[in-house]
C-alpha cells in the first residue's frame, strides 16, 4: 500500500469517527439503557419480609434443612463475605439471599434455568453480625434456611 492509499484510508476513517462524535454530543445517538426487569422495590426494602414480598409475592417460608449454606462462622472482613447456597431440591425456579442486618437485606436473586444446577456462590457485604438467609422457590413453594454470621470489622457501617 502506498503513501497516498494509507492517507486516504486514515482521513476516511477519521472523518467517520469525528462524524460519529459530532452527533454523539448532539444527542443524536444517545445510548439506551439496557436493563432486565428487576424488582427494584424488593432490593429497596428495609426489611427481610418486604423485600421477599417484593420478590415472590409472599414473606412467608417454610424453614428447610434441605437448603445448605456454607459461611463462614465469623468473617473478619464484612467488606468480602463468601458464601455459597446449594439444594437437592427439585425444579428450583429462585434462589434469593438476604442478609437481615444490612440497611437494605436483599443481597441478591438468582434465577434458575431448567437444566442449571441449585449451587450458587458470591461475595456479599455485611454491616455488622446477623442472618443470613436463603430463600429457594421450587416448584412453586418457598422454603428457607439461615445461618448466623459474626462480622468482626470492615462491614457496611463500620
């Protein structure tokens, strides 16, 4: 390729990406926000029963062993608590995790596929000692496990 070829592909391709800018900054082509629909007041909610609410429609579970969560009994860092919930349950549709002490308890929502695997990890937050709880929707009903957790520093609050 030539001087003159490189040049001209160079002042093609600027004049096309300064044509793009000019009509980004005009609000020509504003980008679009590309959410899923997510229950926003559920993840709002001050407390454990609200925010389930928010999510299925209901605050009341049935407490079940069947639900394993594995955290650690005393976290040293609240900033970075691992945890991870898994269940043998049958056609688990939701998988919901609250954390009763912190500001807003509603940590996250997993929603399951048919085929996946009820076994889910994540490091979440906590502003001081409380609950953690796992509520799993299989086959229409809800069930619920917890387990107490010892923030020692480094939460939310402090």
């Amino acid at each position: 390729m030539n001087t003159d070829m490189k040049r001209r592909v160079f002042l093609r391709g600027s004049l096309a990406a300064g044509t793009v800018a000019v009509a980004a900054g005009a609000g020509l082509l504003a980008p679009q926000a590309v959410l899923a629909a997510w229950p926003e007041k559920a993840f709002m909610a001050k407390a454990p029963e609200e925010a389930l609410s928010g999510v299925f429609g209901s605050g009341q579970s049935a407490a079940s062993d069947q639900i394993k969560i594995k955290a650690p009994d005393i976290a040293e860092n609240g900033a970075v608590v691992p945890i991870t919930i898994s269940t043998d349950m049958a056609k688990v549709e939701t998988i919901a995790l609250l954390s009763t002490a912190n500001n807003a308890p509603l940590v996250a929502l997993f929603n399951m596929g048919e085929s996946a695997a009820a076994d889910v990890s994540i490091r979440i937050k906590m502003g001081k000692t409380g609950d953690v709880v796992a509520v799993v929707k299989a086959d229409g009903k809800l069930h619920s496990n917890r387990k107490s957790v010892k923030v020692t520093i480094g939460g939310c609050g402090g």
